[in-house]
C-alpha cells in the first residue's frame, strides 16, 4: 500500500471487527522520519507523536508492539521530508 517508500518493511494485517486491516510498525514510522525507534517512543510518552491506535500482544508476554494505519504512515512520509535530520 505504502509503495513509495523503498525498503519499508511490509505492513501487517490484523483483524479488527471482522476485518483485516494493514498496519505498520513504530519501526516504519521511525524510518519514513528518519529517527530511531526509541526517538519515537519518546515523543509518544511526552505527548509530541501520537499514541499507537492499534496494540498487538504476540505470545510474548513483554513485547507490545505500537501499531500504526497505513495512512498515517504515509503521511509521516510527507511531513518527514521537511524534518531536519
């Protein structure tokens, strides 16, 4: 869906009310930003990025993986070229 970006890495299908969706990681959004994921991560806890809308549980009991819809990615992909690295 995000063709633009080269070497993204693919998005992943969840299923929300009956219907798969494509979302992509906090690792996306970081790379169409340019910045590491703990940059984002720490944006998101001081409020300046949003909270992740979706949250996947693996059979990991410690890892919660921030989830983002393709569209919002996208849009980062714009705003990111702005960004001074």
């Amino acid at each position: 869906m995000v063709d633009k970006f080269e070497n993204l890495q693919p998005p992943v299908q969840i299923e929300i009310g009956g219907h798969f969706v494509e979302v992509f990681t906090v690792g996306a959004c970081a790379w169409v930003l340019n910045r590491s994921v703990n940059t984002i991560r720490l944006w998101e806890r001081r409020r300046l990025f949003p909270f992740a809308p979706f949250r996947q549980s693996p059979n990991i009991e410690s890892v919660n993986r921030r989830l983002y819809p393709c569209q919002f990615v996208e849009a980062l992909g714009d705003i990111g070229q702005y960004l001074v690295p």
